[in-house]
C-alpha cells in the first residue's frame, strides 16, 4: 500500500497519494504553480500512521494546479402555482483541477 495523506481543502476532505488528480472549488492560484497545504489530519505508509490532533503539526502536502474550468450546467427552476410565474435558469460552478505533487511528513 502506497503512502497516502487525508488533507482538508475548501472545507473538504480528500484522501490523496503521490500523482492524484482531483476537482475542487475554484482556487486563486494561478494555473501551473505549486502551493503548500499545511492542514494535514493523517499520513499513513506501510510502516506507521500519523494522526493529527486535530492537524499534524510540520506536515504539508505540495500541489500543482493544472487548470480552471467549470462544472456541468445544472438547471435551476423557479415556480409559483396558480400564478403563471416560471422561471429557469441553469448555473456552472467554477472548479480547479489539482494534482498531488509530494507528501512531506
């Protein structure tokens, strides 16, 4: 089993090892640049396991952000009886894509 960390980003958690791509909510990082995040809450490896009370203290987990884009669009509707009233519209949530970089700790 390879090394893996749980990290929390955007008010989420993400269990994440080395070469992991996911989505999250849009991230003000520009696209290709590496950032450090420092809220860790578990690193475990074939050896031992690390666990955070509630953030491992000197633990971070680089990042490299790939890309912005948006969801899917969802449709999103608005109605009122006996009214005539009707309203659609539809919304696309901005994302970024993250890759893992290395896990330090």
């Amino acid at each position: 089993m390879a090394k893996y960390a749980i990290i929390q980003l955007g008010g989420r958690q993400f269990k994440i090892t080395v070469g992991d791509k996911f989505i999250l909510d849009r991230l003000d990082q520009e696209e290709g640049q590496k950032f450090e995040i420092s809220e860790v809450l578990m690193i475990s490896d074939e050896k031992n396991q690390q666990i955070g009370t509630p953030l491992i203290e000197k633990a971070s987990v680089t990042l490299k952000l790939l890309d912005h884009g948006r969801s899917k669009k969802i449709r999103v509707g608005k109605f009122r009886a006996k009214s005539r009233y009707r309203k659609v519209f539809g919304h696309r949530q901005p994302q970024s894509t993250v890759e893992v970089v290395k896990i330090n700790g």
